[in-house]
C-alpha cells in the first residue's frame, strides 16, 4: 500500500530462470513486495508450450500466498489443438484472471491467424491480454494496433511498452487509437522520461505498473513510477486503479 | 514507507553520468547547468562525469569536450577516459601532472580491436596502479575471463564495473570473488533481492550507487536502493561514501579544477 492505493504489479513469471539470477521463491519475492508497498503481484508461467504445465505450476504458487498473487492464464499456437481446452480451464477452474502470450517463443506476429482463438475466446469472456511487446518482428506494437478494433471487448496491454523507443512510439500510437489498448511499464532500458512520455501522450488511465519481477526487482521498476514528474492522481492510475478496473477486482 | 514522492535521505554522489551527445542520440541536457536541474530534481549533489564521445569514437577528442562541463563549485567531477595508446597515455600524463585525475574510464575494448589482456592493457594499467587513479570498466563491453586474467595482475588497483545486468548475474559472484578490489556499480542491475544478497556477502563497501545517465533515468535505482535492508550507513556508503572512498585523495585535488 502506497498512500492508501492499494498497489498491483501487472507483469510478474512464476518459473526458475537461474542463468538470469530469475527464481521464483515467494519469500524472496514478497519481501521485495512489501519493502517497496506492492501489494499484488499478477504472475504467468511462459516456459511451457502445452500451456497445461505451466498453468498448474502458476496454480500452486498462487495457492500459497492467493492474496498476494494473481493468476494469468498462458497458451501457445504451437499446440493449436490446446489452446481454447487450455483457456477455458485456466479461467473457469483455476480462476486465472487473464491471458498472457509471448509472441517471440513462436514464428507468427502477434496479428496473424494462429493467435485469432485465443483473441475471440478473451473478446467472448471481456478479458484483459498482455502480450510482450518489443522489436522482435512477431511482438511489434503497431500489430496489436491492427488487432485491437477486430476485437474490442478484449483489452489488451502491450508488455514493456514496446521496449526501445521506436516501438514505444508504435506502442503509443496504438493507445492513441485504440481505446481498449494499454501499456505496461516494466523494461530493463530505464529512459529518461519515458513515463512522462506515455503519460502525456496515452494518458494515465492507459499505463499499468509491471515489474517483471523475479526477472527484476520489483522495487526499481515501482521508482520509475514514483520518480516520474506526473502528479499524484496520475500515479495512483498507474500503480493500481487501472489495473484493478482490468481485472475487475473487488478486493 | 513508501511515499507517492521521494527524495533521497543520505547524500548522493553519482558514479556514472555520460555527458554530450552520441553520433545517433543527442542527450537530453545540453549544458552544466541543464545537468545540475536534473541532479537537484532527483536529489543527486555531486556527479562523476565522462563524455560521450570517450566511449564511441576518441577518447582523445572526447576529454577536451568534457572541459566546457566542469567549474569550480565541484559537484561534477571528471572521468577521464583512455586507450593503451602514447596519445592517451599522454593525455593522462598531462592531466595527471595538473593533479586533474581522480578516475578513468576504459570502454568496449572489443569494440575497440584489443582485447583486456595484460600484453595490451599492462602497461596502462600498471601506471593507474602506480599514481593510484582507480579505473572504471563497463561490464557490456567486457569479457569476464579477460577481466580476470588482466586484473588479478594488478591486485591494488581500485576498480569499478559499470552496468552489470541480469544477463551478468553469473559473473557477478565469481568477479567480485576473485578480484577483491574490484566494487559494483549498480545502474543496471536488478536482479531481484540481489543487492541485500550481495551486501551480506560481500559488504556493501562494494557497492556504488550510478544511475548512467542519461542512459538512464537518475531516480529509479536510487529509490530502490532507499527500500532495501540496507542500515542507514550501508544505504549512505552505497549512495555515496564509497565513491569518496574509491576516489581518495586525489578526489579534493580533482574536483572543481579546471584546465589551466
């Protein structure tokens, strides 16, 4: 908690990276949480293309803190057949809150045809879906701008915001022209002035927090908030209220 | 707590702030003062700063550029930069005889066709060893075998790695392990829990605050640092004393002096 905002991470992974020093042990991650006033933290596990695998994995860390971490629910177009099995389970029996896809684990940008179930099946539930964005060709932002208005029960939040700035500006621009388009702050290229910037040029009821954690502190990301010359109202948007309206919360 | 502001509570003494523009991204302040604004915004008093034509085209050139940054009041220090070359190292002898010098900087040396190894860097770095001018090495552009093998030769020299990332998280131990003067500059590294784990491992003696501006914003690593288990005197070693302690002596003439 933050000055009375209740404070949501919107972009966290359950899932052992060791190489990366990523290790997803809740005692290391709540510490963090709780040092720097993050109250939740959403988290997906990216690292299995059967989906099922890393959806249980999510599962049974959720279960050990459920007030603490939100469950999002990850399928691939790798195993097409699965997908819509796969969601449906993740939603209705695991009470996963959302969807989270990863286009660089697979050949298809984000806009072509293998990734349509899963966009039709979050528009038929009004769910939230965030995607990492970045300069890989099948994650670039100006695509989710293509698919946005195909799909506009959906929500959808560009992971990282693009990332560099080139694809910021896509990502941004899709924002613009999208209103069920959101962005999602967490990156390891801390720019001067990049809050501000979408801020400013998406609004602030349009930028979620995200830490990436346990690939990053959780507390670095949350001072690129805290930090940014944007007022206070701007803020609480960020840290929590936009997240809480996406994922329909009540607690 | 946590607060929707922030300002630091112990002094901030920045180790890394690149100045001037790059050939392809003009930088954000353009002058002293520009620069000074955006330290007092974020609560930074003092910066150590090297120019960011040093690191992409000549260190030669680049030194000069940084002259027009520097005044006497002493909140910018300079960062000199070099090549094992006779025009570098007389640029360094130069400076160093007006007692200019507190630090230098060596960039991507893969980049720059030599490799860290001692039969190219021995005679650069035993004349820093020599004159006790502590060297800063950007971790991006370094091989972490090499940094070993060249280092461990000079086990006196004071030296900082700048810009580790998660990418560097298996170097980071051994590196500090095997080079016990080497410190931890920690612009990029994010790793979650790891700057208490490296603090209780390794003391945060180690450890130097630097936000690498204008790369990066000056605020968030400093806001993180300030959340962490650090006592009150780790958090005021990290965010500034080391610095002062790895600058040494040579930091009072240094600073605020400008060419002749």
């Amino acid at each position: 908690m933050i000055d009375g905002i209740q404070v949501i991470d919107f972009h966290g992974h359950v899932g052992r990276w060791d190489r990366l020093g990523m290790l997803d042990e809740p005692a290391r991650m709540l510490h963090a949480m709780d040092a720097g006033g993050v109250d939740r933290a959403c988290v997906f596990n990216i690292f299995h293309p059967d989906g099922t695998t890393g959806n249980d994995l999510t599962a049974r860390f959720v279960a050990q803190h459920p007030a603490r971490f939100i469950g999002f629910a990850y399928v691939s177009p790798l195993m097409p057949e699965r997908m819509l099995p796969e969601l449906a389970r993740a939603i209705d029996s695991l009470r996963f809150a959302a969807i989270k896809l990863y286009p660089p684990y697979t050949p298809w940008p984000l806009n072509e045809t293998p990734w349509e179930p899963i966009y039709r099946f979050a528009n038929a539930r009004g769910l939230a879906v965030i995607l990492h964005t970045g300069s890989e060709p099948q994650s670039l932002p100006r695509l989710v701008g293509e698919i946005a208005p195909r799909y506009p029960r959906a929500n959808f939040v560009m992971g990282h915001s693009g990332n560099t700035p080139a694809e910021r500006d896509q990502a941004i621009a899709a924002a613009q022209a999208n209103p069920n388009v959101y962005l999602e702050t967490c990156s390891t290229f801390r720019t001067p002035g990049v809050i501000e910037q979408l801020v400013n040029e998406a609004g602030a009821e349009r930028v979620l927090y995200g830490s990436d954690q346990p690939l990053m502190d959780p507390r670095s990301q949350l001072g690129k908030i805290i930090t940014a010359q944007i007022t206070d109202a701007a803020k609480c948007q960020i840290l929590g209220d936009n997240a809480r309206r996406l994922l329909r919360l009540t607690g | 707590m946590t607060s929707l502001t922030f300002r630091p509570r112990v002094p901030v003494f920045d180790a890394n702030v690149r100045v001037g523009d790059l050939s392809a991204q003009p930088a954000p302040c353009r002058d002293r003062a520009a620069l000074l604004a955006e330290m007092d915004r974020y609560g930074v008093e003092r910066a150590v700063i090297y120019h960011a034509l040093t690191e992409e085209v000549s260190p030669v050139e680049g030194n000069l550029l940084l002259e027009p940054w520097l005044d006497a009041n002493a909140r910018l220090v300079p960062q000199w930069s070099a090549l094992p070359t006779a025009a570098s190292l007389a640029q360094l002898q130069a400076l160093h005889d007006q007692r200019r010098i507190s630090s230098v900087r060596l960039h991507d040396t893969r980049v720059a066709g030599l490799p860290f190894r001692p039969w190219a860097y021995d005679h650069l770095l035993a004349w820093l060893n020599a004159q006790r001018i502590p060297v800063w090495i950007p971790l991006p552009g370094a091989d972490a075998d090499e940094l070993v093998m060249t280092l461990q030769d000079h086990p006196d020299l004071v030296s900082v790695l700048v810009g580790a990332h998660y990418t560097h998280h298996l170097q980071v131990r051994p590196l500090l392990a095997r080079l016990p003067n080497t410190h931890l500059e920690l612009s990029r590294y994010e790793p979650i829990g790891e700057i208490e784990a490296l603090a209780d491992e390794f003391g945060a003696e180690r450890l130097v605050y630097g936000s690498w501006y204008s790369q990066y914003a000056m605020g968030p690593m400093l806001f993180y640092l300030h959340h962490t288990d650090l006592s009150q005197e780790e958090l005021a070693l990290v965010c500034a004393g080391n610095l002062e302690r790895i600058l040494g002596p040579t930091l009072t003439e240094a600073e605020g002096r400008v060419a002749p």
